[in-house]
C-alpha cells in the first residue's frame, strides 16, 4: 500500500510519462526522424569539451580518497563553494563567501532543500503562473500551501497587483524563475524592482519574513544581450538556486548550488538549516566529483547560438503559420496559444502529425502549449510544414 500523498503524485505523473512513452512508440512506427518531439526540456548541445578534460585532471590530479569521500561539510567542498562566490562576485559584485554556498543536486535538490528549511505546515508559497510544475510538488513535499497568481497573457510578466492582494501573514516564500519555464520570458528590472517593494512593504505590515527564491537554471540561456537581474541586489531576503542542468548541459550529473546571502532574515539558522537538509532527505553531499567540475569549468560556456538559431526559426515558422506566440528572450521553450480554448484537444491533433506538444494547464496556464525546442534544427525545419498542416485544421 502506498502512501496517499503519492498515490496523488503518482495519478499525476502519468501525463508525463505517458507522452515519453508516446514519443518512443511514434519513433518506432515511424522512425525517429519523423517525430517531432517538443515534449523534454533535456539540453541536446552537449556539454564544452572543457568538461571532459576537467574529468580526466581532475580524475589524474586529485586524492581518490577525498575526491569520492563524504564531504567534510554537507554543503559541499570548501575550495568549490568558496570559488562559485568569488565567481559570483566578480560577476554580480556581490559579497559571498563560501559559507553563503550550499552545494546541491541541481534545481530541484536546491528547492528542495530550502523549502524543507522554510516551511511549516501550511506556509503558503507563491508562483506566478505559467510555472514549472514540480513546485506544486516540492511545496507538498513539506505540506506548504502552494497560491498561484493568474497568468498575464500579455507579455508573461508577473501580475503584481493580484499578487500583492495574495500575500498573507502566511505567505513563506515566493519562487520566481527567469529567464522562465515555459515562457522563455525574463522579468525585467521594472518588474523585479516592484516586486522588491511590494515584499518589503508586506514584511512590514505583517512583521515577517517573506523569502524571494529565485529559480535559475536558465540564467546563462539568455538571447540578444538581454540583462537578468541578479535578485539579492533588489531585495535581502532572496535565494538563488542555481544549476548546471543547462548552463553546462549536465543535467543528469545533478549539480548546482543554493546562495543564502549574509542579508538574508537568520542567515546563520538558515544556511545551518540547508546543511541539515542536504543530509536528512537524503542527499548527504552534491556528487563530488561534479562539484570539482564546476570548480575547473566556472568560466565554461554551452554555446546558446544553437539555441538561438532554432528559437529564430520555430518563432518566425509558427508566427507566419499564424500561431500566436511572443519571442522567448531566454531559455529555450517557446509558449503558444492553442487556436482552441481546451489545449489538451490541440496537443492531441497534433499528435496526428507525429508533433508531441506538452498542454500550458500542466503549468498553471491552460489555453497555451509548450514547444520546447532542445532538438536538431533540421527537426524544427521539417516540422514546420507539419505545424502548417495543423494549422489548416483551423482556418475556417
Ligand atoms: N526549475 C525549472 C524552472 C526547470 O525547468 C527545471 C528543469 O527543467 C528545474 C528547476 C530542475 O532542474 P535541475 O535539473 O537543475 O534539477
């Protein structure tokens, strides 16, 4: 018998598995080249060569038997964490050091992490819609209460004013992700600077302590120069967490890592707490020889121009077929208004023409679906006349 709380997740679930095993079946009837699987944020440029080498010197140069120990601190190695702040630093000109530095296992092990460290039962955790779903889970995980803000289908900024009526004495944390999944929206400074003075002005009036997470692992996936704010220089009590998921094309290494800023509310019971955390669900330590990876690979770039050429080209193909959709600035899905209310009837005659497409309501957005265009140029290109094809099933 299991649990309760994952017969719900597990119900969930299916969706996603279900198109996976979707996409395997139409590769076989079809043949792989045929499919047009928009479905998986899974980067398909593969990691800088940089990262092969800093394998094998690391493999060569360090101690075995502290390279595959425990690490000494559960938030990671010292020489690591102390090299991600002296990189922040020179990048952000921000002041961490490395105790502001908690190794983790990508994203997710990060939210995880500090959401564990937050979260009382029934703290109430805010996202703004269209989000990555797994915040609904991970803010369960703890039995926190997740408060959606609507989505602003206009430019996919962050509705303040509904979200400034949403907070509540209750109100723990609220996670932003830009540049963002599923729009490909980065929130502008404007945005981040109002968001800042509505939280300072909420702590205030209720006398507490409201955590701004900032979610990205799509910081480094970001189009035509456009700048992301680094969020603790707009507001004190913010939390990167950060991952290599994509920045370095390492997502199934799991590696990132969580900054608990000095200026952050109980700083020191925070960072401790993230500490405790990492070891008590499990984690102990980020993967170890990841973390001297990231050391030797810090300046280390994935080349975005191949993102960049398919967002150009799925963008310009699915606006002169007349989809509506506005050009993502960073990461690399685009966000499409179905042509019918139900997405989920859409996503489904796609599928007619092999495309696999994932419903916006899986993010808190019905009405819109997600393209993720992590896929080979020549994929986007020949599905351009199948989305054509698609499109004439509405034009009446
Ligand atoms: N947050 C967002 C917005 C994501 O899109 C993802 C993965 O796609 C994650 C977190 C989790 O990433 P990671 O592989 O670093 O755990």
């Amino acid at each position: 018998m299991i649990s309760k709380k994952m017969e719900h997740m597990v119900a969930n679930s299916s969706a996603i598995r279900a198109m996976f095993e979707e996409g395997n079946r139409l590769a076989k009837l079809y043949g792989k080249e045929n499919v047009y699987d928009f479905s998986l944020g899974n980067p398909n440029v593969p990691a800088p060569e940089a990262v092969k080498q800093a394998i094998l010197d690391i493999l060569s140069e360090e101690d075995p038997v502290v390279l595959h120990g425990y690490t000494n601190s559960n938030a990671g190695y010292e020489d690591v964490r102390q090299a991600v702040a002296d990189s922040l630093n020179e990048r952000f000109h921000t002041a961490f050091s490395a105790k502001n530095i908690t190794m983790t296992v990508g994203a997710a092990g990060g939210l995880n992490v500090i959401l564990k460290s937050l979260l009382n039962p029934g703290d109430e955790v805010i996202v703004f819609a269209p989000y990555f779903g797994e915040y609904r889970s991970y803010t369960n995980n703890y039995d926190g209460v997740l408060v959606e803000i609507s989505p602003n289908t206009v430019d996919f900024q962050p509705k303040l004013d509904e979200f400034e009526a949403k907070i509540t004495p209750k109100t723990k944390a609220v996670i932003v992700n830009t540049p963002n999944n599923p729009t490909g929206v980065v929130y502008s400074e404007d945005t981040i600077r109002r968001m800042a003075a509505i939280l300072e002005a909420k702590q205030k009036e209720y006398g507490t302590d409201i955590y701004l997470i900032s979610d990205e692992p799509y910081r480094e996936l970001a189009y035509d120069g456009v700048e992301v704010p680094y969020l603790t220089k707009y507001y004190a009590n913010t939390i990167v967490g950060y991952s290599y998921s994509k920045s370095l094309s390492l997502p199934g290494e799991r590696i990132g890592y969580l900054v608990i800023p000095d200026e952050a509310a109980d700083s020191e019971a925070l960072i401790s707490a993230a500490n405790v955390a990492t070891r008590i669900l499990g984690f102990v330590n980020a993967p170890t020889l990841q973390q001297k990876v990231v050391k030797y690979c810090l300046n280390e770039k994935t080349d975005i121009s191949f993102y960049d050429r398919n967002r150009e080209a799925l963008y310009n193909g699915l606006k002169e077929l007349g989809f509506e959709c506005i050009k993502p600035e960073g990461a690399f899905y685009l966000f499409v208004k179905s042509p019918v209310a139900d997405e989920k009837a859409f996503c489904a005659a796609a599928k007619k023409y092999n495309i696999l497409i994932v419903p916006g309501s899986s993010f808190g957005c019905p009405g819109y679906v997600r393209l993720a265009y992590c896929v080979s140029y020549e994929t986007i290109i020949h599905s351009l006349p199948k989305f054509a094809e698609l499109a004439g099933e509405y034009d009446r």
